[in-house]
C-alpha cells in the first residue's frame, strides 16, 4: 500500500482528496495544520505529500523545507496561490508537482498516479494497478501479486516495452526493432504469438485482457484499464 499525507487546513477539501485518492487504492492520513503534519511524516513512510500552502500554524513553505531537509519525498502542493510567480516559487522550492484551487479531483488523482509512476521508475521498478503488477527492469523479473512470473528474454523486452510506454500504442514493427532489432527478418506475427503468451501469463482471462490491449490494424498498447 502506498501512504500519502495530505496537509490541508480545508477538512472538505480533504475528504474529497482523500474519497478519491483512496478508491484509487492508496492510503491516505490527513491533517489540517502543518506541525501535525511533519509529526505524522515521522511516524510513517510516505513517498509523497500533498501540501496546501496556507495553514492555520505555519507557512506551508516552512513545512515543505522540513520535510525536503529529512527526506526525498515527493512534493505536491495544492493552493490557491494562482499567480505564476507562486507556481515559480513552489517549484523552485523543492515542489514536484503544484495544483491550484480549484482543481478537479480526477485530475489530481491522474496527477498523483504520475508523481508514483516516476518514484517507481526512479527505483528501476515500473509498478502498475496500484502495485498488483511490478516490473523490475534491473533485474527483469515482471510480478504479479507478488508472484513472479517466468518470462522467456523476448517475452520480458516486449512487455517492458508496452508498459515503459502505457498508454501509447506501439506497431508490430516498432516491437520488433525494440526486441529483436533491424536485423530481424521474421514475420511481424511472432509479436502476436508473444502476446498471446505473455497474457496466459499476466490476465485474468486472456480473453479479456486488461493489460495488454490489441490495437485494431495497428498493434499493442499496455493499458491498465480501470
């Protein structure tokens, strides 16, 4: 489970945060005042924070050079400080990511599963459907529900390939220069007999695959749907 702090002196906008951000399957603690806030970032690990700047007891800069001085978590500040000499601020201060009010919960949320997908490839680990699939490129192991799973080399490069760029459709052809190389002088329907294999391995139902989507007429694209 991933933690996230919300420091929020607005407590409805923190339920909202916190409803959303907890159906997207993280755990979230809050808090409306800043010296709560780093007491409570020491008493748990948390890889990011979400911080609001305006606080009843201390300047949320103040809490952010805190916990930027003990730590390397990740930032998110969310103010209605608009003006882009505010957002220069933030950001120079140590801020990954700033979102003013007022914001729409689904794009924080997208947001935040953003600020995850780079500390997860940070660590050399690409981490998916709130942590049920891992795919650790150092050591080419691929996880699912902390079960790793037997890949052939192919099998873990085109996988790879298709989550490093979720969302993206990649081509027949671009799998096989990423895998095989410009050499290669096979059929483009080996990457189908690849899929096919790899969702026996990864799906639910291979049938219905949630991970490795079919691109009609163009190729593959790793989607995680939800």
């Amino acid at each position: 489970m991933k933690n996230i702090l919300v420091i929020e002196d607005e407590e409805k906008v923190s339920e909202v945060v916190k409803a959303y951000l907890e159906k997207d399957g993280y755990r979230v603690y809050c808090t409306t005042k800043g010296l709560e806030g780093i007491e409570l970032f020491q008493k748990h690990d948390f890889k990011l924070v979400i911080l609001d700047l305006m606080l009843p007891d201390v300047d949320g800069e103040e809490v952010c050079n805190a916990l930027t001085r003990i730590s390397d978590v990740y930032i998110f500040m969310l103010t209605a400080k608009a003006a882009l000499s505010d957002k220069i601020e933030g950001l120079n201060m140590g801020a990954d990511e700033y979102l003013t009010k007022p914001f729409s919960p689904r794009e924080l949320t997208a947001r935040v599963d953003a600020l995850f997908r780079r500390i997860d490839e940070k660590n050399h680990v690409l981490s998916f459907d709130n942590g049920k699939i891992k795919i650790d490129k150092e050591r080419r192991s691929l996880k699912v529900c902390d079960k790793e799973i037997d890949f052939t080399p192919n099998e873990f490069d085109i996988v790879y390939a298709l989550a490093s760029n979720r969302g993206n459709v990649l081509t027949r052809d671009q799998l096989i220069d990423k895998v095989f190389g410009l050499d290669f002088e096979g059929s483009e329907r080996t990457i189908d007999v690849h899929v096919k294999n790899i969702r026996k391995k990864i799906e639910e139902d291979s049938r219905k695959p949630k991970y490795i989507l079919t691109v009609t007429k163009y190729g593959y694209k790793f989607g995680e749907e939800q």
